[in-house]
C-alpha cells in the first residue's frame, strides 16, 4: 500500500484558476495543486485526475514546504498578471513571501505547463509533488530518467519534466525541495510527447513568459467594449478564448468532466466537447465584442463538421468535428465530493434537440449582418437546416435541457425552429441566398401560431415548458430575446412574473425547471441542482427589455458577486452551500455575463 505523504484534497469548485495553452487547460487550486490536467487536447485523458478523486489519482503540487500530517497552505493572494491567462499565486510564510507563476504559452510545438518559483523576501523553503496518473488516474507510468531530464510513459503518451532544482523519487512521485532567497527563481516544466517520439525541445520557460503575455496583450487590445462592467466582460472574453481549440476553431463547453450539478448527486456530465448551441452563442459575443477571426474558425469548423449530412446534424461534435462521442463511467475513481459517476463521453451527442437549428442559424445571420466575409456553404447549409426542419420541426424532442426522460413538444424547441425559419428568409430577403420565400413565411406563421396555441396556458398568462403541461422552464425567457414576441407583449411579461414566482430562490436566482428530488421528474433523473447561472442572466435581460432595468442591474451585480476571486463561474450556483457547482468554468455562463453587460450598458442601466 502507498504511503500517503500528501494530505491534499479537491478544494471548492471555485478555489481553481483556470489556464491554458488553447488546446487543453489545468485547473490549479489555491494552495498550488494542479488536480486537472488532460493531454494534449481538451477531451485527451487525464493525468492529472485528483480532482474527481484523491491525490493518488494524479496532481502536482508547488508551493511552501508544510508539515508532515497537515494540509497545504492557500495562497495568500492571487491574480491573473493583468489581461492574460498567466497565475500568480503569493504565499507569506514567517520565513519569507513567494511568488509561483503558473501559465501555458499558446503552444506551437509540446504542449506545456510552466511553472516559476520567485523568492520575494526572506529565505523560503519549497517544495514540489508531482504524481503523475495516466488515464484519469488508473495507470501509474514508467518514470525514469533520460540525460538530465525526467520522463513519465505509458503507452502512446510521455510526459516530460524539466526544471533547474534537484529532483528524487519516492512513493511513485517525484520530489523536489529547495529555498529561495529575494529575486532567485526556479523553474519546472513538464512537456507532453507522443511516446514513439524523441524527447521534445528543451523549454524557454522565461521567453515563453513573455510571449505568453504579448499574446494576451495583443488579443484583449481587439475587444471593442469600453463600458462599466470591462472588467468582468474581459475576463469572460478570455475563459471563452482559452475554451477554443486553436488548430480547428472548435469550442468546448467547460474543460472538465463530472463536476457535479449536486454535490453527491449523478448529475455528472461530461463537457469537453462542443455543443452547436454553446458554441453558436458563443461566437455570437465573440462578434459582438470584436473577434471576427474567432467566428470565422468556427464557422469553418462548423462547415467542416456537418460536412454533406446536415440531415444528420449532431447536437454535439469533438473538438476536431468527431461524430461518436460513447459515454462510459470510470468507476475506479470516487468522483468529486463522492459524486458518482464519473463519466467520460456524452450519450446526448444521439439525441434529438430542435433548437440547436435556431441557435446556428441566429449564429449565421449575425456573422453575415456584421459583415463576415460571404461564404457560399455555409448559406447552402442554412437553406438545407430548413428543408430538414420544414418536415421535423413538429415532432417531440429532448430539448435544450438534454432531458433523459420521454420526449416532448418543448416550447423553447418550437421557439428557436421558428427563429430558424425567420432567419433564413432575411437571408433570402438580402439577396444572399435563394428559396421557397412565400411557403417558408407560411412555415414561420404556422410555427408561431402552433406555439401560441399549444404553448401558452391563458389562465395562468403565462408560456410552459412543453405542450399541455403546467411546468415552467427558464428558456421561455429567450422568447423576447429571440424576437419571438414583443418585449411589452402581456404573454411575455405573464411568462416572466411566472418564473419569478415559480422558479426563483430565495436569492432570486432562477432554477431551469422544477425538478423532483429523490424520484425521475421530467429530465429523466433522480436528485435535484442548483440555480442555472445563464439563467438568471438571461432573467436580468428580459427585466431590463420590459423596462425594469434598476431590477436587472442589481440581479446583474448579484450574479457578478458570484464568481471567484479570478472573475471566473461554473455552470449553476448552489443556493443552500453557497458553493458554485457543475463543470468549470463554464462558457454558458460567462456568454450570458457579456450580453447582459451589453444590454445593461445599452440601456444605461449601471451604478456609479
């Protein structure tokens, strides 16, 4: 049996910064352990895996030297260096202050995770625990040396790890200790390598610093918001870019897999893959703020994916346009906080989700009104989602919310089919495409009509979840935002007094729908969540549209109040912890921050 010489274990969701080289990302928690770490790529397997487990499942730990038998220290302080991805973590210690710098360079060659040790003061003992697990945590690797480099290998991968400190191994971890005085610095470095491969370069951590933070310098400068909220605007413009996978354009959803929507829950999904709908709202701030060259990767990525099969469409893709995404659990790993179970892949990726139509198209149409540069595909791909939805877009589905239960007639589905429809006949309306114009605004009257039939409940003046239900859902927020409906429209307004009513927490938080506790509700699953942070945002936006902007913005600053101490959120916030929960962080989150901020500046509705 392994003697345990760490007392380390998985902090708060919210206790990790994110970096990352635009092609996979480390979490790094505040007392300088790394516990996520997957290479080369986003969706690769991890190697470090404490994160759903315990430190023999793989973490690196940097940080002052501690006391047999007690946990690791917190830094005292940390921050993102300006505009960037780069972490600086500062402990003070009664033997001196210490600087650790975390980053990866967006990469051109090996990935790399760098990482630079400054005394600051005083003389300050060191340590650092690296303990590297393949395949989340399952496979301890050969490690050995090569010259004066340490190399880790295990079937097709070999990690590197190259530092100016001395090193030695014990207990199938490698060690190093050391002090540092005012102004010394050390560095390490691990580099992953095909392990079939020579050893990769030797690293330049010092010139990667540089180019590193030249690089997000440069990139930030692009932004064309000045408003009150940039700072919060910037620093979810940043999670989103270090979310994209550089070589194809594609984005992910979050960097990880199975952080629990409940803490104990099996609400454990993976999100390392992209979702048509995440994504396509995604590149719609990305535009809104300036990145052309980010929408345009994606819409190539996106053309890349459907390829000739647009009847075929997938909700969700790899990163690299990969259609078969198996889900399986990893059961030798005791999750996070025991929440079980650990699942890699995403059985969604099957499922039948009307919306998705909507939320590319809207993502097409507003590329083309800002004037991206034409593509002919891609208005050919539009025209072929509306001969698919034109036969389809009556039957059941999953919906937005994945739910594993029976299909339905989801109101939010029948909404962005309409949106669909509605898009592609401005399309044609410029001059851009050419189509059946008359019978598609007959599809888009028959639609809307179908909705405002079936989908509205007249004596409670508001919309529901699905036809003929009582439920509420938190999506029938985007019916205004969408164009659906008037802003002023009294179903609009019943629709969003309904859900403040119905599905907000005491903090005014709005939950997606009513779930069911220990018994399968509507989403097929047992257990209940926390409040879906885009939300409340999408809440804040609609309050603002119907004039009660003094509303919006202090939901707005509530929301703002929720993220880290580095600006960044996961998925949903518990309300009874207090404790942010789901996978992190999460671009359905800070999408929503932006456009609400947009708004919110628009409408002159900010304090100060």
């Amino acid at each position: 049996m392994a003697v345990r010489l760490e007392m380390h274990v998985a902090g708060r969701i919210e206790d990790y910064a994110l970096i990352g080289d635009l092609q996979t990302a480390a979490l790094v928690c505040r007392d300088g352990t790394v516990d996520w770490l997957c290479l080369p790529r986003f969706d690769s397997q991890a190697i470090f895996a404490g994160l759903l487990g315990t430190e023999e499942h793989g973490f690196w730990r940097l940080g002052p030297a501690f006391a047999p038998g007690t946990p690791p220290p917190d830094a005292d302080r940390r921050t993102y260096r300006g505009d960037s991805l780069i972490l600086e973590s500062e402990w003070d210690t009664p033997r001196g202050s210490v600087r650790v710098t975390d980053f990866m360079g967006p990469r051109e060659e090996a990935p790399q995770l760098i990482r630079i040790v400054e005394g600051l003061s005083g003389r300050v003992p060191m340590r650092s625990s690296l303990r590297m697990r393949f395949s989340y945590g399952r496979i301890t690797p050969w490690v050995h040396r090569v010259d004066e480099r340490t190399v880790a290998v295990s079937g097709p991968d070999s990690v590197w790890l190259d530092t100016d400190a001395e090193t030695y191994g014990k207990d199938l971890t490698t060690y190093s200790d050391f002090t540092v005085g005012p102004g010394d610095k050390v560095y390490f470095v691990i580099s992953w390598q095909a392990s079939h491969l020579g050893p990769p370069a030797l690293p330049m951590p010092y010139e990667s610093l540089a180019a590193t933070e030249e690089f997000w310098q440069e990139w930030v400068e692009q932004c064309t918001y000045h408003g009150p909220y940039r700072e919060a605007v910037i620093r979810s413009l940043i999670t989103l870019k270090a979310l994209t996978y550089a070589p194809t354009g594609g984005i992910v959803a979050a960097p990880t897999t199975s952080l629990p929507e409940e803490i104990g829950g099996v609400r454990n999904w993976d999100y390392r893959f992209t979702w048509l709908r995440d994504a396509a709202i995604t590149l719609s701030s990305l535009l809104r703020t300036g990145y052309r060259d980010e929408a345009r990767a994606w819409r190539e990525w996106l053309l890349r994916a459907v390829g000739g099969d647009p009847e075929n469409l997938q909700i969700m893709y790899g990163i690299a346009g990969e259609r078969e995404l198996g889900e399986s659990e990893l059961d030798w790993l005791p999750g996070y906080e025991g929440s079980t179970p650990v699942r890699v892949g995403n059985g969604a990726a099957g499922q039948l989700q009307l919306d998705v139509y909507g939320e590319v198209t809207e993502a097409l149409h507003l590329a083309h009104m800002t004037g991206l540069a034409r593509n002919d595909y891609a208005s050919l791909l539009q025209l072929k989602l509306i001969q698919y939805l034109e036969h389809h877009w009556s039957e059941p589905d999953e919906g937005i919310w994945e739910v594993r239960g029976p299909r339905r007639h989801f109101v939010h589905s029948k909404v962005m089919a309409w949106v669909a429809v509605d898009r592609t006949i401005k399309l044609i309306e410029s001059g851009d495409a050419d189509g059946p114009l008359e019978r598609w605004k007959e599809l888009r009257d028959d639609i809307h009509r179908d909705v405002c039939e079936k989908g509205y409940d007249p004596e409670r003046n508001t919309f529901t979840q699905s036809y003929g239900s009582r439920e509420l859902d938190a999506s029938l927020l985007l019916i205004p935002q969408m164009g659906f409906l008037p802003p002023d429209d009294k179903r609009v307004i019943g629709t969003i007094e309904a859900i403040q009513r119905e599905l907000s927490t005491k903090d005014g938080f709005i939950l997606r729908y009513p779930t069911s506790g220990d018994d399968a509700g509507v989403d097929g699953l047992a257990g209940d969540e926390g409040a879906f942070l885009a939300c409340s945002f999408w809440m804040a936006d609609d309050l603002a549209m119907i004039g009660r902007v003094d509303e919006a913005r202090k939901l707005f600053e509530r929301l703002l109040s929720l993220r880290n101490d580095l600006g960044l959120l996961a998925e949903e916030w518990d309300p009874v912890r207090g404790r942010q929960v789901g996978n992190f962080p999460q671009a359905f989150s800070h999408v929503p921050l932006i456009d609400t901020a947009l708004r919110l500046t628009a409408s002159g509705a900010y304090g100060g």
